[in-house]
C-alpha cells in the first residue's frame, strides 16, 4: 500500500497527525474516516484485497503497520527540511 500512496493521500495523513498533535478531536475523526478510506481504496484497488478480507484481523494488522510506516515517512520528511 506504501507504493501506492499518492501526495493527496499523504497531505490527508498529515492533516490527521497535526489535528492529533493540536487535541482536535472533531477533526480527528474527520481525518480518521478519511485515512480509512484512503486504505480501503489501496487494498481493493492496488493491493487485490477482496472486499471480505478487510474485516479480517490480518488486514487490520497490516492497516495498523502501514499507518506506522507511512507516519514515520512523513516525520522523515519534516525533520529532513530542519537540516
């Protein structure tokens, strides 16, 4: 799914992570939908998840893992600008 992460779908994981950052709640949530459906889109369109693989609780592991490494990507970039 990291492959395939467009900068739009970046720009939506940043906006959820300062949201977190800054205690904005509503916004969360509004991020969190919007991060969820980022996945769902990549795995059923680019990663050949069937639709009734995204309730199992391996794809909700990799979903969790990716989030992970897509964050610490985007940290990666910001603390690479502050060199």
């Amino acid at each position: 799914m990291l492959d395939h992460t467009s900068a739009d779908d970046e720009t939506v994981f940043k906006n959820l992570i300062v949201a977190a950052l800054n205690d904005e709640s509503d916004s969360v949530k509004s991020h969190i939908v919007q991060v969820s459906s980022i996945m769902m889109n990549l795995a059923l369109t680019k990663c050949e998840v069937g639709m009734s693989m995204l309730a199992d609780p391996q794809f909700q592991a990799a979903a969790k893992i990716y989030g992970q490494h897509l964050g610490e990507k985007l940290l990666k970039k910001a603390f690479d600008k502050l060199n």
